[in-house]
C-alpha cells in the first residue's frame, strides 16, 4: 500500500502538524479544507492507520502519527535536495568534467582553456590529466575522462565525436648559435641534415606525409615528452617541431622559434567526447566552451607571434 502514497498526501501531512490546523495548513498549500482532509485521509486509508487525532479544538499526532512523522520528513527533505542537485547540475553551479590531452597541448592550450571556463563556471570541477595520447583513448573507452585532446589525425577505436578545433602551423624550435637562426623562417630543405628530436608519435602519417620526401630529415631522434626534446636540443645539435602556440614554452628552454615553410603544414588539433545523448549538463558546456575559445586562442596567439616576427625584419 505504501507504494501508493504521494508526495502531495505526506506534504499535507507534514503542513497540519506544523500549523496544528486543518485550516491554516490549506491555506499554507493554496488548497481549500476540504481537500487538504481529503489528501489526509487518502493517506491513512493507503497506510492503514491513524495519523492524526481531531478533535473540535485541535489537531495532534496520533502515536504511529509522530513515529511516522520524522519518516515523512526524511523523504520530503531528501527529494528536495536531488532537486536542487539537479538545478544545480543544470545550471552548472555544480558538476564534473574530466579532460585529458597530451604534450604539448597540456602546457599550452589546456591550461588557459581550463582557466578561462573555470572563471564563468566556478562551481563546475574540471580534472585534468596530462597523458599521452594513447591513455587520452584509453580513458575515453573506460569512462574515465569525459573530454579528451589531441592531433586531428587520430582516429578512435570507440565511437565518439571528433571535433576539429584549430589548425596551428608548425614552427621550428633551433639552438640560438644554429646558422639556420640568421634567417626569418626555415625551409624543410634547409632543416634536412639536422636531427629531429622527435616527441610527436605518427609523425610520418601527421606530418611528413605533406613534406615531399627529398626534404623528410635524414635522422630521427625519438623521444616522448616535449620537454625531453626541448632539454636536449640545449645541448645538443638538432631541431624539434612544435606547433607554433608552443612559442613560450620553447622560449623558455631559451631556444630561437621560427616559422617552418616550403611547405606550410599545420598541426590539426582536435576534441574527442562522448556521443551527446551521454553527456552531462557540465561536460556539454565545456565542449561547448571549447569550440569558440579555441579558434580564437589559436588566432590571438598566431597573430602576436606574426607581430613579433614583422617586428624582427624590420
């Protein structure tokens, strides 16, 4: 018979006891008396007890009445904090967004995109992990990251969205007592003789395969971390290709940065997420998010390092 009783029967319940009046509590319901004493006595009938006792004067709980009360409460209480939890989730005063992404995007573009969205939805949590590409994958598969980052050329297993965010042209990152320094760019040609520090997995598939391959370099040097290829080439002899946003992380390793040509090829970088339909309201609005900051991070920064470079000629 409990499965039967409304929240509308236990609410009117609750608002007699409070106000110890048929009449006070209809009127705190906005219902007339007689349908308040019709909620009450459609939940003692469904209870199969007595609730309250009446009598001309007043109105008390019967003994199973104030047992009940206190089990009334908790039920009414614990549907009004899902739904504040849900209004609070829907309008992102509070939520859970797990990113990932690899090198060098976890130390340039994660970063400000994460702060930037973080100052309009300060009650969202959004977790990052910096991993390579293939445990962004990995994670994506499992259910442990929501959102997750990396070159357009990606394909995952799973199936999932695929975003195409911005298309960032690949510089060049060289020593500064390098001879190739003396110039304003550096031709793939010129770059041939010196070895790539390499970080970039499928660099063949992503890169290479838009450079023809007289000018592909002689020598690769692997490694897996941007910031390993950086700290070598300090002390070594070589190169490492970088897309251009990754300027002031390759400045800070005191390296010249300059633009890679003939030809111009661009680093595709994209967003990988769930389907939508399995998507929660925090995770839609930092995808959302993220398909306008992008665009507009990447030209920003591709501009100020234009200006640098026309600065430099003239």
């Amino acid at each position: 018979m409990a499965m039967d009783v409304t929240l509308r029967q236990l609410r009117a319940y609750i608002a007699v006891l409070e106000s110890a009046s048929f009449s006070e509590a209809a009127k705190a319901m906005h219902l007339s008396q007689a349908a308040l004493s019709g909620l009450i006595k459609e939940l003692e009938s469904r209870l199969g007890v007595r609730l309250l006792d009446r009598t001309t004067r007043k109105v008390a709980p019967s003994a199973v009445g104030e047992a009940f009360e206190p089990m009334a409460r908790r039920v009414l209480a614990n549907l009004d904090e899902a739904l504040d939890n849900l209004t609070n989730l829907k309008e992102l005063r509070r939520g859970l967004v797990r990113v990932a992404a690899p090198e060098p995007l976890s130390c340039t573009l994660l970063p400000a995109l994460i702060a930037a969205y973080s100052e309009q939805h300060p009650g969202v949590d959004v977790r990052f992990d910096d991993v390579p590409i293939q445990e962004v994958l990995a994670g994506l598969e499992n259910g442990s990251t929501d959102i997750g980052f990396g070159p357009a050329g990606v394909v995952p297993d799973q199936p999932v969205e695929s975003h195409m965010i911005c298309a960032d042209p690949l510089w060049v990152a060289l020593r500064p007592d390098d001879p190739l320094t003396k110039g304003k760019s550096v031709s793939w040609k010129d770059m041939r003789d010196r070895p790539l520090i390499n970080y970039m997995p499928n660099i063949a598939i992503n890169v290479l395969s838009n450079v023809p391959s007289r000018n592909h370099p002689r020598e690769l040097v692997p490694v897996h971390r941007v910031n390993t290829a950086l700290s070598m080439l300090r002390v070594r002899q070589g190169a490492v290709i970088c897309p251009s946003m990754a300027e002031p992380l390759v400045r800070g390793f005191g390296l010249t940065f300059l633009p890679l040509r003939q030809p111009t090829v661009k680093w595709n970088v994209a967003m990988f997420a769930r389907h939508r339909p399995s998507l929660s309201p925090a995770v839609e609005s930092f995808l959302n998010f993220t398909r306008e900051f992008t665009p507009n991070w990447a030209a920003t920064g591709l501009d100020s390092r234009r200006a640098v470079e026309t600065k430099k000629r003239a």
